[in-house]
C-alpha cells in the first residue's frame, strides 16, 4: 500500500473485507459496503490520513487488498471512480445488472470496524 | 534462531563459523569453505554445511560422507527449491542431518520432513507468529499421501498391503 | 467414473480440516496475508474484483449427476444460484465468503470433490479429452492415466512451491481435443512398433503472455515409467525454473531459453538415477484405477435409429440440434449429446442451479449417470442412446440449453473478465454476448461453418484466444477498452499461435471487424473448406486488410 503510487486527488480508500470478501468503502470511522459513504480525500493531508486508516485496517486482519481510488464527484457530492475497472468493482459486474451493489446486494455479514 | 524438529523445540548445539575456524564441537561452515574445514579437522569436531538453494546437490556429494549436516537456505517460503535438493541428497545417501533454514509457513513442514528435512531453522519474527504447537499440529495434519519414497507410508503401498491381506 | 476408497476419502476430509484451521490461523494473526494467500489458492480460493471465488476441480472434465446437483445446491446456499465452467473443465463460484469456505469443502467431500490445486505455482487440474471412452479414434482411454496423475500430484510434498503453475493435459486419441500443446505437460497415449501402450511427452507449452506450443522430449515412454519420469520433469523445472521473474517462471521459458534437447537431456539424467519401481504405482494399482473407466454395459443396438431418424423428420429444430450438437459415438445406436451453455446472449460457460439439476437429472436417466464438461465451457452427455434424444432435447428446450451451435461462431469461449476478475484488463463477456447477437442467425450460423473465438480479458490467456481460431484480447489502451484480434490460431493436434491482424479496436466495433473477417472467409473459400483451412490456404493477407478497412457506416 504504502509503496504504491498515490493516484490523483480527489482519491477514497476501498478495500475487501477480508473474511465476506464485499467490496468495503473508509467512512472516516469504519468500513462500509455502501460507495456512497466514502470519505473523500481532496488535499494531501486527507488522502495520507486514508492510506494511514488502510494500513491499520491491513494489519489488524480486517480487511485486505486496500488501496486508494481516484474519483470525480457527481452531483450528489458522492464519488465514482474514474477508472472503468473501479467503477465495475464499486457497481458490480455489468453484465449482471441484478447482482452485486448495483443491485443492492451485499456480501457482508458484520460491518467491519 | 528457533529450532524445531517433528517433536517440537530444539537446542540448537551447532555453532556457524563460516570460515570454519571455530574452535567448537560442532560448527556449521559456508559452503565455499567446506574443503577447507574438513581438510583441517583434525579435532575430530563434526562439521556442517550451510547452503544457498543454488548449490547442485553433485557439488555436494564427494563430501557426504564426512558431513553431519546440511542446512539448505529457504530465502522465501515459496521458493520450493530445497525441496527438491533434500530429496536429491537423501538418494545419494547422505545420512546425517537435514536442515531447512528460513522464513517456512508452518504448513510446509510436514512436506520439509517427507522430502528428507529433520528440522527447521525459523527467523524469531517468524517463530514469534507461528508457535511451536502449530508446527506439530501442521505436521500431522495430512496422515497419508499419495507419493512413494516420500516418508514411511503412502496411499499407494497402503493399497498393496490391503490387496495382499485380502488374497 | 471413479470412486473415492477410504485413502482417497480420508485425505479430502483432513485437506478441509487442515483448510478451515489455516482460515482460523489468518484470522488470528498467525498467518500474514502475504503467506496465506498461496494457501487459499491453492485451495481454489481467488480474491477477485467483488468478493472471493471459488474454484472446485473437476477433474478431467468427469462428473456425477449426484455431484453437480450437489453443486446446484452449493450454488444456491452459498451463492448466488449460478456457477461458471472455465477452459481447464473446473466449476468456479462467483460471491462465496471466506468464512463459508470450509462448509462448501465439507458439502464437496461429501460428493468426492475438492478444490485442491485448483491455483497456486503447484501442479493443477489434469484435463483430458471430453469424449474420452466414446470416441472411436481413441488408442486407450486417457482417463486412468489423468486419475493416476491427479493421485499422484495431490499435496505432492516436493512440487508444491515450484516457480510457477504447472498444468498438465492426456489425450488418448489421434485427434487431439484436450489441447496437449498448450500445456506444460501435454501427454499423448500411442502404439509403438511392438504394439506397447506408451507416452509421447511433450513439453513447454502454454499460453499466457508468451504463447508457445510444446515440444516432444521422449516420443515413446513406457506407461510403467510414467511417475517417475514426471517426478524428474518436474525435479528439473523446480530446481532450475526461473524465479527472478513471474512472467518467465513457467516451464515453457526454461524450455525456449536452454532449448528441447537440453532440457531432454537434463530430464533424462535425472530420470536415469531414479528408482523407477520404487515410485511407479504397482500394476495392480493402475488395473484397479483403470476398472472404474470399463466400458459400460451397452445395449446392443441398431446403427439406425428408427425414433431418432423419425424425430429428426418431424422437427426441424431437433434436426438442426442433432446435426450440429451431436458427436459420433464408437458404439451403435449412441450419441454423445454437446448441451451448449452459449445460448445467445449468456455469459459463455454460465449455468443456473435449476439448469444444473435438470442436467443431472437428464444424465441420470439417459446417460448411466454421469457427464463431461469440456474446455470449450459446455457439457456433454456421454451415453444417449439415440432413441432418447428427442426426450433429451425437448428437455433442453424448456431449460433454454439446446441451442445448436457446438462448434460453430457463436459456440464462443470466453473467461470471466473484468466483470468479475481482479487481473483483467477488459471485459470478455459482453463481446461474446455482442457477437452472439450478430451472428444468432441459425442458417448463417450454419453457412459459416466450424468456427472457433475464443475471448481473454487479459493476457494471462485463461479465454485462450491465441489458439482460436480468431482470437480476441481484452486491453487498456488509454483509459478505455481495447480488444486486439489475432487469426488462425488452432487448439488441436496441429496447435497453432494465432497472428495478430493490427491495431486494437473499442469494444463497439468488434463486431463489424469480426464480420468483415468472416465475409473474407466466405467469399474466397472453396468447396467445403473451413474457415481454419481457408486462412491457412490465404494467409493472413486478405484477411487483414478487411480489418483494416474501417466501416464507413452511415452517421
Ligand atoms: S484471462 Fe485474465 S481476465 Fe480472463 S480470467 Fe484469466 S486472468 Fe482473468
């Protein structure tokens, strides 16, 4: 994570829960399923705050493979990855529109902390 | 570092002189130093040999006989190389020690000891994670494979046994 | 099929034992996720885009009506009421979570399945040919022989952390429909001039970023010798395989880089030390393997099938499907059914749980219950006696699984993608289902002919579209999706690298391109000519500059 190039700002932090594997968004204070509640960073300072929240969350066996995301606000101030393969993994796969968040299923069975 | 063997915790009672002129009863030397070591033994100390998962088990061989042990490096857990060198000596006879050395998961020892292993050498941090028990437990955690030649028992002869008890 | 005995049995339980108390070891910080991760891969267990994956063996391509309704089941409880077959015949789930992981392994044990090795640098799934047993071309079953090697490779304590993945293929035939090329080891059943039963071994093949097709180190191998010397093949590759590189790990660049003939003679070496009857399987051993794939009882009957004959004359569509779906068995009165699960517009190699159980059902009463799935990603049922296919078909046509295109254009393989893989670059499946649409039309279909494209998302080639015979390749090109698009590749036994034709396209204009190939093919060709043979008469030439050419559609 750490060694990882920092991808332009605006950025979130996403991961994969480790034991349910859904797709997992940093709040500011816990992990959701839902992308719209992720806490986006604008400045260097937010963005080094998430990478920080990334490497606690990895090393307390929480979540894994979790790296930041840039993304363009839409019009509910929410973020959408710029990167196709982001927006798939944020949305679901798209050639199943009735499965994944899309379609308001969620894989997880906690929330993680 | 911690050892450990197929019954647990292990006093490590090598001591490493790479250049092997340490005045100990066992010493364990770098391989490049090996000639050297057994050429000067004249103390009668059992001599050892640490290697890198590169060294041809041939290069091994004109020396089997007068070593006690060797101890094959694992640079990474999966890097599976000293396996195949542990099988490689233990054909050519060698009987004395085998030593895994390095960063092994605890699920690969009961694989280390079917290819020839005795024991292995774990880096602490790696010790620290992985206590002792979960070693043991691994180890018998498969109670018969496939394969002939890697350990006393296998599927296969377990087979042949059950077909001639039925005859 | 082969049955499980308590050896057999015992080591499936104590592998999910052994599963479930590493998944606890992870959880509590005993294994980093660095070290774990090989272990759930080697246990099936991806990290994919949305949620974990699980990939079951399915080995050599043999299942029971009773395992894949047991599938069914797992599709239902722990996902999301489909699975996915892939090119190397394994069954995948999509949305599994880790911790229902041991529970699906214990409901698979139950059926003798596993998903042991199923991924990891460690000796995968053996495939074999899918009308092994039924085809009348076949020298000897290729089956024991890839039971024996799946025994013998299962937690294999010297080939478990080799440099790299290493997949090895049996055909028994002299056509070769398992694609042995392609593999690392690829293994042909043959007759020497005495009449021996023996092996040709054929090395270093692979797709993947380098594509190469393997080649003959021994041409006849005794079938006594064959543990051991797989046992130094594999000897020689973990001790001499390149790690400093994942992308030159695998066998075939060792291969390429010291040549066939030395890596031949380094094998042979290592072979001449080792005590060959002390790791051969006893003969007793191997009969007992080879017992459980006899022929089955088959009836005898009329190669003229008077109800089939009178079916096909009543309706059309049966006519089509039987025609195109149908392959020739090597005992009167029967047919090895192809059920396509390309139907148009679905995800290639895609199947419900509620289609999975009609299958089972039909292969329980019409097949002597057992199925193959095939590297294309379809099913076949091995044993139907013609008589019964009409009832056969009709069933798939409620089911929506009788489409009659095995074999032809819309018959298209395809690997999951970005839709649902983590290493994509593109997605697959909406090409398949774009180009399926295009060329749904059944006539059509059938003018074009024999016809195979094969679809990857990325160049780890799982869609093996080097070897389609028109390839197409997911990319990022920009920002956006890119599909390159290679001609001529072949899978069989005169296995061929496909050539690419230029530039990469968007996804919006592969269709055209595809189409613009095909038109090519159909104005040129002779008399009976393929599509494959006609690119091989052209070249690549004629072909490439209808790529070329852009469409000048109207705005
Ligand atoms: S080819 Fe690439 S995208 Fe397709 S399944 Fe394999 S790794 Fe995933």
């Amino acid at each position: 994570m750490s060694t990882a190039k920092r991808p332009p700002l605006p950025v979130i932090l996403l991961a994969n829960d480790l034991l349910d594997g859904e797709v997992v968004f940093w709040t500011g204070t816990h992990w959701s399923p839902e992308p719209k509640d992720a806490r986006i960073a604008h400045d260097d300072a937010s963005a080094t705050a998430l990478e920080g929240a990334a490497a606690k969350a990895l090393s307390a066996n929480v979540v894994v493979d979790a790296y930041l995301v840039d993304i363009t606000t839409d019009a509910n101030g929410h973020g959408v990855p710029n990167h196709y393969r982001e927006k798939i993994k944020t949305e679901g796969p798209s050639v199943r529109r009735d499965l994944g968040k899309q379609a308001g299923l969620y894989n997880i069975v906690r929330s993680g902390t | 570092m911690p050892l450990l063997d197929r019954n647990g915790s292990k006093l490590d009672d090598w001591t490493i002189s790479e250049d092997g002129t340490a005045d100990a009863p066992r010493i364990l030397v770098a391989f490049e130093h090996l000639k050297d070591a057994l050429a000067g033994n004249g103390r009668g100390r059992r001599i050892g040999v640490a290697i890198a998962n590169t060294v041809k088990a041939d290069a091994l061989a004109p020396f089997l006989n007068d070593i006690d042990l060797v101890s094959i490096a694992f640079p990474a857990y999966g890097d599976g190389r000293g396996f195949s060198i542990a099988k490689q000596l233990r054909h050519a006879g060698f009987k004395g020690t085998l030593r895994a050395a390095g960063p092994l998961i605890a699920d690969q020892f009961a694989y280390a000891l079917a290819c020839g292993f005795d024991e292995i050498d774990l880096p602490q941090a790696q010790a620290a994670r992985q206590p002792v028990e979960q070693w043991v437990h691994a180890a018998a955690s498969i109670s018969n494979t496939y394969q002939r030649g890697f350990g006393a028992e296998n599927i296969l002869d377990a087979r042949h046994a059950a077909r001639l008890a039925r005859k | 099929m082969y049955r499980y005995d308590e050896f057999d049995a015992r080591l499936v339980r104590e592998r999910v034992a052994q599963f479930r108390d590493q998944v606890a070891r992870r959880l509590d910080g005993s294994l980093s996720e660095d070290e774990f991760k090989p272990l759930r891969l080697k246990n099936g267990v991806y990290l994919q885009l949305h949620a974990y994956m699980l990939r079951i063996a399915v080995p050599y391509g043999t299942l029971s009506s009773r395992q894949l309704r047991q599938l069914a089941l797992i599709g239902e409880k722990y996902d999301r009421g489909y699975g996915h077959f892939t090119t190397r015949t394994n069954m995948q789930f999509n949305w599994p979570r880790l911790r229902d992981v041991p529970e699906i392994l214990d409901l698979l044990a139950d059926v003798e399945m596993h998903c042991i090795q199923t991924s990891g640098n460690c000796i995968r799934n053996v495939t074999a040919d899918h009308f092994a047993g039924i085809a009348a071309d076949e020298i000897e079953d290729p089956r024991p022989t890839a039971e024996l090697i799946r025994q013998w490779s299962s937690l294999h304590p010297e080939f478990d952390y080799l440099p790299r993945k290493f997949k090895i293929a049996v055909t028994g035939a002299e056509h070769d429909r398992a694609v042995v090329r392609a593999h690392d080891i690829g293994l042909r059943i043959l007759r020497n001039a005495k009449g021996e039963i023996g092996y040709e071994v054929m090395v270093g093949g692979g797709l993947g970023r380098t594509p190469m097709i393997a080649k003959t180190i021994r041409s006849f191998l005794p079938k006594a010798d064959l543990l051991a010397y797989l046992e130094a093949v594999l000897r020689v590759y973990n001790l001499e395989g390149r790690r400093d590189n994942k992308y030159k790990a695998r066998v075939k660049i060792m291969v390429h880089e010291i040549g066939a003939e030395e890596f031949a003679r380094r094998v042979e070496a290592e072979f001449a030390r080792l005590d060959g009857p002390a790791i051969a399987a006893d003969p007793e051993e191997v009969a007992r393997i080879a017992a459980y794939f006899a022929s089955p009882a088959y009836e005898t009957l009329p190669a003229r099938a008077s109800g089939f004959e009178a079916a096909k004359a009543e309706n059309r569509a049966f006519a089509t499907w039987a025609s195109v779906n149908l392959f020739t068995h090597k005992v009167p009165g029967y047919a090895a059914a192809v059920i396509s699960l390309k139907g148009i517009g679905d995800a290639p190699g895609d199947i419900t749980s509620a289609q999975m159980r009609v299958v089972a059902d039909l292969a329980e009463t019409y097949s002597l219950d057992e199925l193959r799935i095939t590297h294309a990603q379809n099913i076949v049922l091995p044993y139907v006696k013609k008589d019964d296919l009409f009832v056969v078909s009709q069933t798939l046509v409620e089911v929506g699984l009788a489409t009659a295109n095995a074999g032809l254009i819309t018959d298209i393989i395809a690997c999951p993608g970005l839709d649902y893989c983590s290493l994509a670059t593109a997605r697959s499946i909406p090409i398949a289902q774009a180009l399926a649409h295009r060329f749904a039309d059944e006539k059509r279909q059938l003018e074009i002919g024999e016809l195979n494209i094969k679809i990857s998302g990325c160049i780890n080639a799982c869609g093996h579209h080097h070897v389609g015979h028109i390839g197409i390749l997911g990319l990022e090109k920009s920002g956006q999706e890119s599909y390159q698009i290679t001609l001529g590749g072949d899978a069989t036994e005169t296995a061929a690298i496909g050539e690419i034709l230029g530039p990469g396209v968007p996804a919006d204009d592969v269709p055209d391109a595809i189409e613009r190939i095909v038109s090519v093919y159909l104005a040129q060709r002779t008399s009976g000519e393929t599509f494959i043979e006609a690119v091989r008469r052209l070249g690549l030439a004629p072909f490439k500059a209808a790529f070329l050419e852009k469409t000048h559609a109207p705005a």
